[in-house]
C-alpha cells in the first residue's frame, strides 16, 4: 500500500546522545548485540510513504536525490571506448596501455590497471560522478593537496600521479600484488597487526592540521538521510527494486530509529569538524604484507572523525552478521532463533580483537578526548547496518532473514550506542 502525502507530522529528535561512559547498563557480552536482531526478522511490512511532489513537502530532489549516489558496478568499459585514458597518460608522459594486457577490478569506479609502453605500473580510475560539477572527483583530488602539504605520519595511500578535470581520471602507482581487506577477511587473514595500523592511520588523519587552501568539502555527507527516512521521493519509489521498497518499509514507521538517526546527524553537526575519509570500509584498504594502504579518497572532507569510525567498526559487525549464514546453509529461512543468536554471538566474539586493536591505535594516535566520540561512533556502526542493508537491496529480490536480523543490530546501536560501545571493542583506554 502506498501513501502519497504531501507533509509529515514531525517530532523533534532528542538533541545530542550520551556518553559512553555515562550509562551504568554498559553492555560488553557480544551475545547482548546479537539478541537484538529479533526486532527486524519477524516485522510485519507497514505502509510505505512516498512523495508525489514538491513545493511545500517534506522532500524533493532539490534537497535529497538519492540517485546522485553511486552504486556498485562490475564491469568496465574497453579502453577503447575511453580514449580520454591513452590522452591522460600521454599528457603525463606515460605512454599508453596495451589494451589486450590491461584488469579491471569491481566498484562502483571505472578502472584499468597495467604497464605502460615506458614501463610504469599504473592504475586508471574514473570517479562515478552523475553531478556534472564531480563532487567526488574534486574531493579526492583535494584528499591529494591536503596530503601533499600535510604529510600524515603512518597514513599510507597509494601515490597519484596525476589528474585530468574534464574526464574525471586519477592515474595512480599500481600497487600490483596486494590484497583487499574484504579478500583478507574471506580468508580470515586480516590481523590484529592491520587492524592496529588501521587505528594508527585513521587517528593520525583525524589528528591532521589543514589549510584552506586545500579546498576540503565541508558539506555533510548525504546518508543517513532523516528526509528519506520520512518520506521517500515517487520517482525514488517506481525505481526501486522490491527489496529497497521493503527496506524502507521497515524504518519508516519505526519513530524511534528516526527519531535516534535524527539526533546521530545533530550530534555530528556539533562535533569539531576534522580531515576525514568519509567512507571507510574494509574494502578500501589495500595489504601489502603488514602494511595498509587506505583508498578511494571521493568522499573525503572536513566532518565528524566518529564516522569513520563507526564505519570501519560497523563493516566488521556487518560480516560477522553474514557469518551468521553457513557456506552449506541451503536455505537461510530455516534458522531458528537459536541459531542465528548462537552463530552471530560466536562471529562478534571473534572479530572483537581487531575492533579492540583498530581503537587502541587509533587512541595512540589521537589521545584528544571527546567524550561522546565512542557514543556517535558506536551510532553510526549501527548506521553501517542499514547502509550496507540499502546497498545490497538495490540488487536483491528480497531481504532474507539474516538481513533484518542484522538491521536489528544496527538499529539496538543506534538506539542505545553508550551500551554497546563496550561490545563493539571501543573501550579500550590508552
């Protein structure tokens, strides 16, 4: 059933949230966070609220447009239909790439790795930007000046060569041989070691001076979206896949998790704006031995540090959720309870030394005290949930079992972030 409204009752969200530190039910058994996936795998689907237009509603596409975020592709196109990249290279003395010797790897970016005809290794990426302006381009070129005038002691990320404008190209070092962090982690390879470096890095960066020269974004970044969360745009509506329509379906008319994603978003409004990746994910580190480059630098800016914290944190709490689902499990609809609470207790229990690692170095690095940074980074851990929920429901039929039982941890995160920042391993004091 559909409601086409054009305004929505509003209620204004608590302001700020608590304290780590503060609450005397701090939770730090795994098992706690896993037993609150009950709250999505048995919801019943309520009507969806979607937007026939603008003017005065809630939303229009002059404010959210939630096509201007990228999805994930597979395939890049044949250099030949790129001559922008040959041009690119020639500029920069490169020469070019043999196309019939050139790998693609997958992203939401077009990108082609090889050895030029002089013998340099690079790798050519194209940022995926549908806003003519390239927002994303100009923000990993700024992460570029930033890093150039501000050398980050043990950030390492993989050196540009250069840039074109018009095309939207980054040509980089190819750091030929090294793993994604996603790679590590199926072969359960990723250590305590990266996680520390990891912590070091992120903490070193958020720790960084800046300059206004460096043009570094202050605009917020656009998710989680409290207008969409509201009401969603009817375009947005016809577009969308079952499985993102039912994605909604489960947190519109949840006015508590609004509510708390409302007060998320004020409370990093609030915070000290500092040097950020802006969207870091176990899939954006490269490994090379013990060392960890840190990549895709599109959505850096000037923001709240507690969000890529709580991002690397919630990718991790995301994978221990799919580890609910066994590689022999044929039909995942068939968990009990028992089971998904069973499994998802044992794959928070295993990943929660790395999560403990990545903040002890983090706090090395950057020993300033906020004393809501585990809090807002814990909150948006539980943001990750239904961020990955929303990017896998653009190319799923359906939201299975273990998917809302993983929204169900996001949001008991969300909910009550200063409970369960001791089980998500940011309680770690240096």
């Amino acid at each position: 059933m559909l409601f086409v409204v054009c305004q929505t009752a509003f209620r204004a969200p608590s302001k700020g949230l608590p304290a780590a530190g503060n609450s005397t039910s701090v939770r730090r058994d795994p098992e706690s966070a896993i037993r609150a996936s009950e709250h999505f795998r048995g919801a019943v689907q309520q009507p969806l609220v979607a937007q026939a237009h603008t003017g005065d509603a809630v939303l229009s596409h002059d404010t959210v447009d939630i096509h201007s975020i990228p999805r994930q592709q597979v395939v890049s196109p044949h250099l030949s239909a790129v001559p922008e990249v040959a041009r690119v290279l020639r500029r920069l003395g490169l020469g070019c790439l043999p196309a019939g010797a050139v790998e693609s790897f997958a992203g939401r970016n077009d990108n082609w790795a090889g050895t030029t005809s002089t013998g340099a290794a690079v790798f050519v990426k194209q940022v995926a930007d549908r806003d003519p302006a390239r927002p994303g381009f100009h923000r990993a070129v700024s992460f570029e000046r930033f890093i150039a005038r501000t050398p980050v002691p043990g950030l390492l990320a993989p050196r540009c060569v250069g840039w074109d404008e018009p095309s939207g190209l980054q040509v980089f070092a190819w750091l030929r041989g090294t793993r994604s962090g996603a790679e590590l982690i199926a072969d359960r390879a990723f250590a305590e070691v990266h996680a520390h470096q990891v912590g070091r890095a992120i903490g070193a960066l958020h720790g960084a001076g800046f300059d206004e020269r460096d043009g570094i974004d202050r605009t917020p970044p656009p998710l989680p979206s409290v207008e969409l969360l509201r009401a969603l745009p009817l375009r947005h509506f016809l577009e969308a896949t079952a499985a993102e329509l039912a994605f909604w379906q489960l947190l519109q008319p949840d006015r508590q998790l609004v509510d708390a994603l409302a007060a998320l978003r004020e409370a990093e409004a609030a915070a000290e704006p500092r040097p950020v990746h802006g969207d870091l994910r176990l899939d954006q580190l490269l490994v090379d031995g013990d060392a960890v480059f840190v990549t895709d630098w599109e959505e850096f800016r000037l923001g709240d540090p507690a969000r890529d914290v709580g991002g690397f944190v919630g990718d991790w709490l995301s994978y221990a959720v799919r580890g609910i689902t066994a590689v022999d499990d044929a039909d995942t609809t068939a968990l009990s309870d028992h089971d998904i609470i069973a499994r998802g207790t044992a794959e928070l229990t295993r990943v929660r030394p790395l999560l403990r690692s990545f903040w002890a170095g983090y706090r090395q690095a950057r020993p300033v005290r906020d004393p809501q940074l585990e809090s807002r980074a814990t909150a948006f851990a539980g943001w990750h949930m239904f961020d990955r929920l929303l990017a896998t429901s653009q190319r799923s039929p359906r939201l299975s079992a273990v998917q809302r039982a993983g929204a169900g941890v996001g949001r008991n995160a969300v909910l009550a972030p200063q409970r369960f920042a001791g089980v998500l391993g940011l309680d770690v004091t240096v």
